[in-house]
DNA sequence: TATTGTTATACTCTATAACTATA
DNA sequence: TATAGTTATAGAGTATAACAATA
C-alpha cells in the first residue's frame, strides 16, 4: 500500500503549517481537547493514591453517598453495569468500600465507604480541588464558573 | 464476592437521591460529560456518510490541507503514528483520499483529498455545522462563542 | 544519528448477551 | 414480568517496541 512513486515530482502541494480553523470552530472538537488536557494532568496528580478518574468518580460518589448502590452509580456516571463490577470489587479489596446488603431491597447491595476510604478521598479531593485551581490557571475565577455553567447547560437536559 | 448476608437490617443508609455536588464542581468531569455528549450526537449524524469523529476529522484536515502529511496528522490531532496507519488506508480505500510522494521529503508521503472526498467532506461539514447549532440550542450564540474560546484557553496553552 | 511510515502486539475501555436471585 | 448484580466475551481505542527507507 506504498504510495505511487512512479509519478513524477510534479505540482504537488506542500503543507508548511496545518490548518485547523474548521475543527477549531466545532464544539465536540473543542470539548474534547479540553476534557483529555484536563484528564491528563488528573490521572498524573492522582496517581499517587491509585485512583484514576473513574475510581475517583466511584469512590466520590460513594463517600458523600453511603448505601449506593451499583445500579445508582452506573446511572449517575454513564459507566455500564458489567464494567463496574471490577472497579467496585477493587475498591473492596484495597479497604475503600465494604459492601453490605440493602436494607429494603433484597436484589441489591449498598456500599458504604471504610474509615481508610474516607481518609484517602479527603485527601484526593483536596487535591483535586487544587489541581482544578491549577488547571484553569489560565482562566480568572469568573471564567472558570461561566465555563462549567455552560458546560453543564450542554450535557444536562439530555 | 457477594455482600455478608449474616450482617442483620440494622441502620444502614440508603440513598434516595444521589448527590454529585462534588464531582459536578469539577472541570474535568463537567468536560468529559459535556464532550460524550456532543460526540454521542455527532455518532448518530455523520453515520450515514460512514465517518467517526476521528475519520471526519482526518478527513477534514486532509482536504484544508492537500498534500497534508501522516506525522502532521498526527500531531495536530494527538494520534500516535500506528494508530493513524489503518485510518488513512481506510479512507484510501474508499476512494475519498490519494497518496502521493512527497516532493521535498522521500521519507514523506503527501495526502490528497479525491474529487469524491471533497464532496463527501462538503457535505459533511455542512451536517457538522447544522448539528452544532443543533446540539448548542441551549446556549445562545454569544454563549457558545464564549464556550469555545474559554476551551481552548484550557488545552490551548498545553 | 534522527525521522517517516509501518507492522505486530498488548492493554485499556466500552459494549452485548446471558445467567441468578430477588421484586 | 421486571430489576440488581454478575460472568464471559467481543470490539474499539490507545499504547510501546522494533523495523526499513530516507534525511
């Protein structure tokens, strides 16, 4: 699958700087970029504490919400039941979350975060706080708060 | 793996509604769902002209940029080089892109856009822009200028 | 020696079907 | 009959190492 050298150098055209404009004016191209620069510096700050963005966005959810259950947390961060599974029972096994019976629905399961679980999210989200600050340094306060705005209006009434 | 059914009903909590207040003051995550969101609805568009997000985008700067080479793709993108490969052969096959010798580098190959590949991406990025206004409807215009610019202050400093 | 394009390959992420136990 | 959780698995997306041809 070579390219055709038999063709002659002819009045080929070069490019010396690519043009994006168009890209550059879509939103989904934008928000993209944005969110994977953004993504970036989070998965290298959180490391340190094992977390990746979506085990973050679990245990998060499962401290400020003690007794979630799966189906609630699939619902709530777009994440498919079977490829929860793993997260939560690796979560389990660190210490982070205990998993307990529902007390009204026999089908499912609450979690519930450890001391340990507490503690380390304390932690991260402090850290992720100040990462935000970073971040967005390029932004003023105001900027910052009109962008997540917008960004919320976007996805909210789907 | 299953929850310790011996543990009897006792005051466990259970959580009616989920609260996210946390992860929803943050930019990544407000980011990553506004852009899943968008792009779910790009998907579903640009299905009846055969292109994903990254194959309109490779598309799309091969035809503002003739001649346009794989490693320039692949910087202004953020793809790695092997992963561009089967991309490029793809869209080659369709007929909707040549390859061509680079004049100036033997390394290099230059991408040129078909006559078909010119208007399949015209009518295309007509779709593209359409859904954008369509996708945004509940921002104002001067609301989504302001979105995009405060974007690409985010990554574009990077 | 460095760079372009390429192959092979591995790893992660995401998605679907099918099962169980409870409602 | 429908739902919560699970298993197995397939597919897409993304990553690294190594090579040939050219600079």
């Amino acid at each position: 699958m070579a390219a055709d050298r038999r063709t002659p150098p002819r009045d080929l055209p070069v490019v010396e700087t690519v043009d994006a404009s168009f890209l550059e004016g879509l939103l989904g191209y934008n928000a993209r970029r944005a969110s994977l620069a953004v993504i970036d510096v989070f998965l290298r700050r959180m490391a340190p504490y094992g977390l990746r963005p979506v085990d973050f966005s679990v245990l998060s959810l499962v401290v400020h919400n003690p007794g979630i259950t799966s189906r609630q947390l699939c619902t709530s961060l777009g994440i498919l039941p079977p490829n929860l599974v793993n997260l939560v029972a690796a979560l389990e096994r660190r210490g982070l979350l205990e998993r307990h019976p529902h007390p009204r629905d026999g089908r499912a399961t609450g979690l519930h975060p450890t001391a340990e679980g507490r503690r380390l999210m304390d932690e991260a989200e402090r850290t992720a706080a100040a990462l935000e600050a970073e971040t967005a340094a390029r932004l003023s306060a105001t900027e910052l708060r009109t962008l997540l705005k917008l960004l919320r209006k976007v996805y909210a009434a789907d």
